[in-house]
C-alpha cells in the first residue's frame, strides 16, 4: 500500500534556496581608457557606452546569484555591466589582460582562496601568458559551495589529448591540474562547481572529462547537450558539479540565454549558460 504525501499549507517555509548560477565569457570586456587596454590586439574594438548598456541589461535579465565570467579586465568594467548595488565583483590578481571573475549577489558571504596559478602553465618568461582560477566558497545559511571560476587554454577543441600540436598538451596539463583540485575538494567532502570556459566540447566520454572523474564523482551539467548559439555547436562553457553539489541541482534547469550574434553586432561569441541549484537550508 503506497503511502500519501504529507499535506503541507502553502506558506510551509521549502526545505532549500534556490540559486542561479551563470557562467559567461564576455569577449575582451576592456577598460578602453585604461593604459592596460593598449595591450589588446589591434582587431579588437573598443567596447562603446551602447555596448555597456546592451549587455547590462542582458545581465539584469539573467539575473544570476553567482556568476563566473572570463575575458574582463578588471571589476571597473564589469561594474558597468552587473550594478554595483547588487553584485560584489570579484577577479585574478593576474597580470594578464583577461581575468577570470566571480560575480556574487550582495548579501551573500564568501571567502576567497588564492587563485590557482598552476593554471597558468607558461614559463616565466613567456610573451603570453595563460589565465589563473578564480578559487572561493560561497557561505549559506547550512551549506557551502566551493567555486572554481576557470577560463583554460584554446585550440584543443576535441581532439585527442595526446595530439602533438601545442594547444593539447597544454590543455591535458591544465586538466592534470583541475583533476588534483577535484581531488582535494572530494578529501575534504566538499560541495564544488567548476564554471567557465574550458575551450573544450567535453562530454561524458571525452578522455579529459574521464581524467577528472578518475578520483570523484561529477556531473558535467551540459552533457549531451548543443548549444543555440553559432549555429547550435557543443557546448565549450561549462558548469561541473562534484561533492554534495551534485544533488542540489534542479535536474530541468540547464538554461542558454541567447544574446546578438550577428557580426555586425556581436557582444560575445558565446552566451551565458545557467543552472539552478536547491541549497539545503
């Protein structure tokens, strides 16, 4: 004999919060009267006061609580485009043009970690360099969620990781170092999420997908999804849950904001993908 459902009034306070994590590259979002953005290269285009307007309100429309963005230069830019009254900004002290950031509702507390500089797998002296994570746990009233906001090296889009052009071996090693993250994170039992770029259309059996599960159980989000953006390809922006994370998630929330996309307008080449996770409270 089944057994019935528990009646609950209407004003029954939910067992969870419900968050909105988002992950968007924003394609060389610069600081045009910054001394730094002289360093971009040439074909890049200054972004303009509509531009800024454009995407601010793209961004009130998702409305994210977390969100990892890419390709900024710094939290004066991405002020003009998440309000300052409602967002804490937060970025890589790299010495790069393009940082990675964490955009993150007011109110919420967090604590921030030291980047993770192992990402950026170039020697020293190299003219170019590679991006660092953005490393941070975001406090909630009876969980926290460790968050890793990563943008890695392009090229390697899904070739084996043993090719031997330079983009592959440079991306397996940055996933060598991901794997030893997920490692520490799964030690210590916390609930993660990896969010970014990865310049990689990873899916369940992608070899460096699998390097990543090697030691902790994952969700990879967008699996087996396409996105509607450029014409409906893979999904290269990811967002990876691991730990406690992975049962938060509303299951039918994986989302695709789409944005202009056209070339004689484009904003970003990619849009921002978004879940909702259900925090225990």
């Amino acid at each position: 004999m089944a057994l019935l459902a528990l009646y609950q009034p209407a004003h029954a306070t939910p067992a969870y919060h419900a968050i909105k994590l988002s992950t968007w590259n924003m394609e060389w979002l610069l600081d045009e009267t910054a001394p730094a953005s002289r360093a971009a290269p040439l074909d890049i285009s200054p972004r303009t006061a509509a531009d800024y307007a454009l995407m601010a309100s793209i961004a009130a429309r998702l409305n994210p609580d977390l969100a990892a963005v890419q390709e900024a230069d710094g939290a004066r830019s991405l002020s003009r485009v998440f309000s300052p009254q409602r967002y804490v900004i937060f970025t890589t002290d790299d010495t790069v043009l393009q940082h990675t950031g964490l955009i993150v509702r007011t109110g919420l507390e967090v604590t921030r970690h030291p980047d993770v500089q192992e990402l950026d797998i170039t020697p020293p002296d190299a003219p170019h360099h590679l991006r660092s994570g953005l490393d941070m746990t975001v406090h909630f009233a009876h969980a926290d969620l460790r968050v890793l906001v990563v943008h890695l090296k392009t090229g390697c889009w899904d070739d084996p990781p043993e090719q031997t052009h330079h983009a592959c071996p440079l991306l397996a090693r940055q996933f060598r170092i991901l794997s030893e993250w997920i490692s520490e994170r799964t030690h210590s039992g916390e609930a993660f999420a990896i969010m970014g770029d990865f310049n990689r259309r990873l899916n369940v059996r992608d070899p460096l997908f699998l390097q990543l599960q090697e030691n902790a159980r994952l969700d990879l989000t967008t699996s087996g999804y396409a996105s509607p953006c450029l014409g409906g390809s893979y999904f290269i922006d990811h967002i990876i849950l691991g730990g406690p994370a992975i049962g938060w998630k509303d299951p039918d929330s994986l989302s695709v904001m789409a944005i202009p996309q056209d070339s004689s307008h484009q904003l970003s080449d990619h849009c921002p993908v978004s879940i909702t996770l259900h925090i225990p409270a």
